[in-house]
C-alpha cells in the first residue's frame, strides 16, 4: 500500500504573472507522465481551484491531493518537488508566490514551505477530534455518579 501523505499547493500572484506560469509550465511539456501536473485529472484523490480577487487584479490556483504516495521517484511528484528547488531563482522577479503543505502518516512528518514574498495563507493544524456521537455513543444522563462516586481504595 505505501506511505501516503495530503498535499496543498498554492500558487498565486498578479494575474499576468500567474496566466505566464501556466502558460510556460505547459509550453515545456511532460515527459515520462500521461498529463501535466497542472492538468491532472481531478477525482476523489485530487482536486485544483482557481480563485480570483474581487477586483480580477490577482489569481491563486490551488492543488489539493488526498492520500497519495508523494514519492520523488513519480515524475508528477517530481515535477513539483524540481518546482520548488527552483522556484525563488526562477520567479524572484515576479510576483509569483508558492506555498506547499504535506502532512504525513506519521505525526511529525509535517512540512510547510513558503515561496517569494508569501501571504502565508497555508498553515498546519492538529487536534484531538471526538467522534464518539458519530460511532453510536451517548452521554445517558445517569452515568454521571458513577464518575463522582468516591473511592474508599486508601
């Protein structure tokens, strides 16, 4: 099965700027893969949106992949990974902007990595959820003594 990760990718700036980097990216071609990764197929696994801002000046693409085997070995993986080891040479001219985001099985393997002159809108964030509602368990109202009955184990 593989070690899996979820995966976000931001790419934002001024709009010229962000229309030229699709176009570029494109234009260079994707050999040894079946799409682009910026024209990966979207499914359950994998989701992009483009956003806008309110006075079209601006444009924020976002990738979202769920439960993938984020392996450099894949060439879709190491197209990103070559992105972002090239990405502040390459870009540092424009108003390009790069977040990445991957969070691992394991709880430490976490990484957040920001990419030109960033509004730091990707962050990471743990917390303990309670499902128990969800899996059938209740909270009957006479189980409270039992928790408040005193112990006479001294």
């Amino acid at each position: 099965m593989g070690y899996r990760s979820d995966v976000r990718v931001l790419i934002y700036g001024v709009d010229e700027d962000v229309t030229a980097f699709v176009a570029s990216e494109k234009l260079k071609g994707y050999k040894g893969m079946k799409y682009h990764p910026l024209d990966e197929p979207q499914s359950k696994y994998h989701e992009r949106n483009i956003y806008r801002t309110s006075d079209s000046t601006s444009a924020l693409i976002e990738f979202n992949w769920w439960d993938i085997k984020w392996y450099d070995t894949y060439p879709e993986v190491a197209y990103w990974q070559t992105l972002e080891s090239l990405w502040e040479d390459a870009f540092s001219s424009t108003t390009l902007c790069m977040e990445v985001a991957r969070i691992g099985e394991e709880v430490g393997d976490v990484v957040v990595n920001y990419y030109g002159q960033c509004d730091y809108f990707l962050n990471i964030h743990r917390e303990i959820v309670n499902n128990m509602d969800a899996n059938g368990y209740y909270y009957p109202e006479n189980s409270m003594p039992v928790l408040n009955e005193e112990s006479n184990d001294e």
